[in-house]
C-alpha cells in the first residue's frame, strides 16, 4: 500500500515528505494525543471527559504503528496540498504576495496535523518542502499552481474559475402573462442569450 502511494504521489510529482520526518511528525503526534489525553483525565471539572477521550485516545482495536505511520504517511501530503489550496484563493494569493514557506508550512498548517505551532518536525517539513519546491520551481495542482519565488518563499496562484449558473444574474424579459394579456411580467430566461 504505501509503495502503491508513494508511486501515484510521484505519477503526479507533489511533495512526498521523507520517511524519517513522517517518523517524527508522527511521534509528535502521537505524544500531543496522549497529552490531550492526560490533560483531560487531570481536568476533575470537564463532566464528558469520558466522551471526548475516546475521540483522541487510541481505539480498543490497536492498529501497529507502521499502519498507522503509513496513514499519516498518506494525510500529511493531502492536508497541506488542500491547504495550499485554500490560501490560493485567499486574498494575499489573490493580490499576489508572496508566502513564506516555513511559516505557512510549520506554524499556519500545524493545527491541519494536529501538532503545536512550532512543533520541531514541522519545520524539518517545511525545510523538505522548500528543497522540493526549489528543484521543481513550478507545481501545476489541480486548484491552480505553486511557484517558487526565491528565498524561501512561494506564491499559490489559483485557476480562474468559471461562472457557475448561480454566480450569474439571470437575464429577465419582460413578456405578456398567458393568463391575462392586460399584464405583464418579468421572466427569468433559460440559456440562449
């Protein structure tokens, strides 16, 4: 499974982050869940702890670590192209500033992975998606593009977007009512132009 992963992300060229930071951005995980977890078993107030413990603890069913390693292995890449995406149409993308990679990638995007903002492996992260997007210069996603601009920094342009039907003001006419031909009323009118 992760071999079959690995190939796609390449077939399609996006960022694959190194076995040895997916490691340690999954230990950071791993030890911000079992904090959460203690924090809450600590707090004598929060009456559904119970309830919210079970959400962040690890099931009653244990995955081994490699499947869940090879998991993680899988989000980290999605969260941060979707992310990337998200910025893209945001309005700094849209006026065309430039993003700093390490920040965006380990301070902006570390709640994505659910780490602190900071968090050492994040960086060790963003330092390989900055060497990535330095030896490609140019990312065609399928929201729109990334672009190394120099000095660690990107720019994330998004494709133009087509009008949908509903972003459209419907054309009106104004035509007799078949009713009653003494009235006449606004229609709206489908296609044509």
């Amino acid at each position: 499974m992760r071999n079959k992963f690995k190939e796609y992300l390449k077939s399609v060229r996006f960022f694959l982050p190194s076995e040895e930071v997916i490691a340690r951005l999954y230990e950071a995980f791993d030890t911000a869940r079992r904090e959460a977890a203690e924090q809450i078993r600590e707090d004598e107030t929060n009456g559904e702890a119970d309830r919210f413990l079970s959400a962040i603890e690890r099931p009653e069913v244990e995955f081994s670590a490699e499947r869940e390693i090879d998991q993680f292995r899988r989000f980290i890449p999605e969260q941060l192209y979707f992310h990337l995406g998200f910025l893209s149409s945001g309005q700094p993308a849209l006026r065309g500033n430039s993003f700093d990679i390490r920040e965006t990638v380990a301070l902006e995007s570390s709640c994505l992975f659910g780490l602190p903002a900071g968090t050492e492996s994040l960086y060790e992260l963003a330092d390989e998606f900055t060497e990535w997007l330095r030896e490609t210069g140019e990312f065609g996603a399928g929201w729109g593009r990334i672009i190394y601009a120099g000095e660690d920094r990107m720019y994330l342009v998004e494709n133009p977007r087509k009008p949908a039907d509903h972003d459209i003001a419907p054309k009106l006419e104004i035509r007799e009512n078949p009713l009653n031909s003494r009235r006449k009323e606004k229609v709206r009118v489908v296609g044509g132009d």
